[in-house]
C-alpha cells in the first residue's frame, strides 16, 4: 500500500514539474494571425525544390517592446531573399534588402542575419501583439521584393495594410510556377505588454 501511494506521489510530482516545464517553455502556446497576416501566412508562393527558413534570436520567441529582434535566413539554393515584417493590423514593411544591405542575393547554405552586427539598420520589439515574418525566396531576382528601395528617410519600405492585395503583388511579381524557383516560410513572436496571457 505504501509502495502504492509512493509511486502515485512520484507519478503527480512529475506530472505536475512537466506541466511547469511546459508552461515555462511555451509548448502549448499557439500564437493566432489576424485575417491580414494570414493573407500573407497562406500565399502559396512555394513552387520547385527551392527551400527558405527564417528563424530568430530567442528560442522562446518572446520579446519585450524596444528589444532589438535578430532575424536568420538560409536557402537551399543560390537565391534571393526578401523578409517582411507585418503586424496584426496588416501594417506590413520589407525588412530585407534594407538600407544597410541593399543586394537581396543569399549563398546556397549560408545564414544571412538581418541586421548583420555591424549594421546601421535595427529591428525592435514594437507593440504588444503576434507579429509575423515572412521570409521569402526566389532563383530570380528581378522581382519587386528584391529590388525596393527603402523610403526616404527610413531603412525600410513600408508596404500599406493591405495585405490580400500584397499577396496578389507577390504572385505576379514571383511569377510563381513560371520558369524559376519561389519559397516562403514564416516565424511569429508574440510582443509581450498586451495581457496575452
């Protein structure tokens, strides 16, 4: 009977310290898009063997407002890469090229960091809220994302709110299925000071 009520104690113990690592971790956390970012989220850009993924600096993914933000990139392939950043609202900016590092070609393999750490050019934490980056990549870089100049007086190009409209844009201006190769990948970061959770 002890050994019982022993092993039924070591059993909840366990459970209840992997709940709290999972709580501490955030495996649970589900981060919801708005209707604008999915619009972006969901574009079917992907078309060939090419291959894009994006990461950040922080595991867990969480920042605080004004925290500098680190993002990665590396491609399969020799390609282009574009990055944007689109809050909740649709409010969406290219990131990548940017002032500070205006070619939009990446190494097959290599990690491309924006900002690279002698960089003029930083990202921040803004406000509260799940912010998504799209990370987006091409074998042909004549196409716009590749190609935009930041606006005046910024490090960035600021693209609107209307996020089905940009989705449009990057279709066409990808020529997705067209010839070359086109992929797409996204990370969310939740910006804490909201009451998310």
């Amino acid at each position: 009977m002890i050994g019982r009520r022993a092993l039924i104690a070591t059993v909840l113990a366990a459970s209840a310290s992997g709940c709290a690592a999972v709580h501490k971790t955030d495996i649970l956390r589900k981060d919801v898009l708005t209707d604008a970012q999915e619009a972006i989220a969901t574009a079917e850009l992907d078309h060939g063997g090419l291959t894009v993924a994006g990461s950040v600096d922080r595991a867990d993914t969480t920042y605080d407002p004004d925290q500098p933000i680190t993002l990665r990139v590396q491609t399969n392939k020799n390609a282009y890469v574009a990055i944007f950043r689109v809050l909740g609202s649709g409010e969406t900016t290219l990131l990548f090229p940017n002032r500070g590092h205006r070619k939009a070609a990446i190494t097959a393999n290599s990690v491309l960091t924006v900002p690279a750490p002698d960089d003029a050019v930083k990202i921040v934490a803004d406000k509260p809220g799940i912010v998504l980056f799209e990370f987006v990549a091409s074998t042909a870089g004549d196409a716009w994302p590749f190609n935009r100049a930041p606006d005046d007086g910024s490090d960035f190009a600021a693209l609107g709110t209307t996020t089905r409209a940009l989705a449009k844009d990057l279709l066409d201006g990808l020529k997705v299925g067209s010839g070359h190769e086109t992929a797409a990948a996204y990370v969310t970061v939740r910006i804490n000071g909201g009451g998310l959770f």
